[in-house]
C-alpha cells in the first residue's frame, strides 16, 4: 500500500559552511572536552589486591554446602543440582543415611564441584529443593592444577564455616527444615496402576474416525 503525500516528510540536508568544513570547531570541541577530564581527574580503577573491590549482593562466586542445626550436610543427594547444571560440572554419588538420620534417606557420600569449569549461573541454588547449595561473595580462588581447583564434599563445607558469619554471605534461603516437599502432612491417595491384556489392547484402541469424532463433540 502506497504512503499516503501527506504522512511524508522531507528532511533537508543541513548545509556545511566553511569552518564546518575545515572540521576545526569539532577538534576544538574534543580538545575541550579532554582537558575537562584532565582537569577533573576522577579514577575508577582501584589498587587492587591492597583495596578489595565493593561486590553486588546479587554476586556469584565459590560455591559452599549448608549445613544444618545439627552440624550435619544438609544435602540430601537428591541429584537434582546435577541435573541443572548447564555446565556438568556438579558429580554426586548418594549413600544410605545413617540410621540416626531418620528425616531423610540418603546423603552425598561424595560431592566433586568443578570450579574451572563452572559458568556461576546460579542454577544449582535454584533447583535445591533443600536449600543444601548457595554460591558466596569469594571471587579471589586460585590454583597449581585442576585438581586444587576440584572442590570435594568437605572442600565445600569448608567454605559455609568461613562463609556462614559473613554478613555478606548469610544463608539465604530457609523454606523449611528440609524444603518445601518435607511440609507435605497429607498426600492425595494413588490407585493403583491396570495393565490391559495384549487380547484386549487392539480393541480398546482407537481408530482415527473415532478420534476425530471426540474431538469434533467437544
């Protein structure tokens, strides 16, 4: 569809004059603004390691396992952590709790976190239904090898006793004892599964005329 004459507009070429031309009011003007900078000298760089840099709330750094009042891991080797986990870098093998345990089934008989290979995106925290791992504020990790840079079970709580006091790095998340699936007190009632016989299955299938005739009624 054409554009109506009057819903155009022209805009005419501003015209260069010849002080314009010979570009010296623009250097004039970038002179002017350099100085200005010279003059108000405002750094914003900092000395670092002597000055630690002020880091957002909202920062992800090493990872740490909670514990819970019990001084006891509060992961529950749920997996799920590992599978979030875009990167892969999350490895867990789960074992039986000990039989003092009696809230929870199993616990992270080992818990291996690749730090190098980890991107910090914070999904491992948001999938924890038990609130068990939280990225901290410590950015300044370093290492000889790959396996200092390998962070195992104890490496991880480790980092929660020097982290817990931190007001920077609170524990912040506390949706329950052991998450919000531990609050359930009444289950809705599962019947059980019926399994059809081979005999009765061609029957009970439907055809596609069937199909379309249901979806045609509703």
């Amino acid at each position: 569809m054409p554009i109506a004459e009057q819903d155009v507009h022209w805009v005419e070429e501003p015209r260069i004059g010849f002080w314009e031309a010979t570009f010296l009011p623009a250097i004039a003007a970038g002179i002017r603004t350099t100085l200005g900078h010279v003059t108000n000298y405002r750094p914003t760089t900092i000395q670092f390691p002597e000055v630690k840099p002020e880091l957002p709330l909202h920062y992800r750094g090493v990872h740490r396992l909670n514990r819970d009042e019990q001084g006891r891991v509060k992961c529950v080797a749920c997996m799920l952590c590992a599978t979030a986990c875009p990167a892969n870098c999350i490895e867990i093998e789960a074992e039986a709790a000990p039989k003092d345990w009696p809230d929870r089934d199993k616990f992270p008989k080992s818990f291996v976190l690749d730090e190098l290979r980890c991107i910090y995106c914070g999904m491992c925290e948001e999938a924890c239904p038990v609130d068990a791992i939280e990225l901290t504020h410590i950015y300044d990790m370093t290492g000889l090898s790959r396996e200092q840079m390998t962070f195992d079970r104890e490496k991880l709580l480790a980092v929660y006793d020097e982290t817990k006091d931190n007001p920077r790095d609170p524990v912040r998340t506390r949706r329950g004892r052991l998450g919000p699936a531990s609050e359930f007190v009444d289950l809705p009632a599962v019947g059980p599964a019926t399994t059809v016989p081979d005999s009765d299955r061609s029957a009970k299938l439907a055809t596609p005329g069937q199909i379309r005739g249901v979806v045609s009624q509703e």
